[in-house]
C-alpha cells in the first residue's frame, strides 16, 4: 500500500511539473512583438523584446557595439 501511495505521488509530482513547464513555455512562444517605432533600451521590457526589435524593426538603437546582443547592460547582460 505505502509503495501504491508513494508511486502516486511521484507521477503525480512528474505530471505537475510538466505540465507547469509546458505551459510556461507556450506563454513565452505566445508572446507577440510588433515594431511600433520603438528605438531604445530604455522602451524594452525584456532581453526577448529587445532581441525581437532588433531583428525586426528598422532603426533601432540598442546594439552599441554591433556584435548582435541589444540592451546588454539592461536587459541582456551577461551575468
């Protein structure tokens, strides 16, 4: 009976977080970006948001050094 329990419990745990990160996942894949004039760092919300703009958009201003990461010191940075 405890092994039932403790087996129940662990798929029951496994399932939950699969579940959690699925979702978590499918939030961030449905996000969606639009170029709306948007230049700056300082405008951006996320490192995503930042990397969409500069990919998208015409005349951002958010990769300083040209190597292809926006906003590293607000929102891309390396840590």
């Amino acid at each position: 009976m405890k092994k039932t329990i403790l087996a129940l419990i662990a798929v029951t745990a496994i399932w939950y977080t699969i579940n959690t990160d699925s979702n978590e996942l499918q939030a961030f894949e449905n996000k969606v970006y639009q170029c709306d004039g948007r230049q700056y760092c300082s405008q951006m919300t996320s490192c995503e948001e930042a990397t969409f703009f500069i990919n998208n958009c015409p005349n951002t201003k958010m990769d300083g050094n040209n190597d292809g990461v926006p906003c590293e010191k607000q929102w891309c940075g390396y840590k």
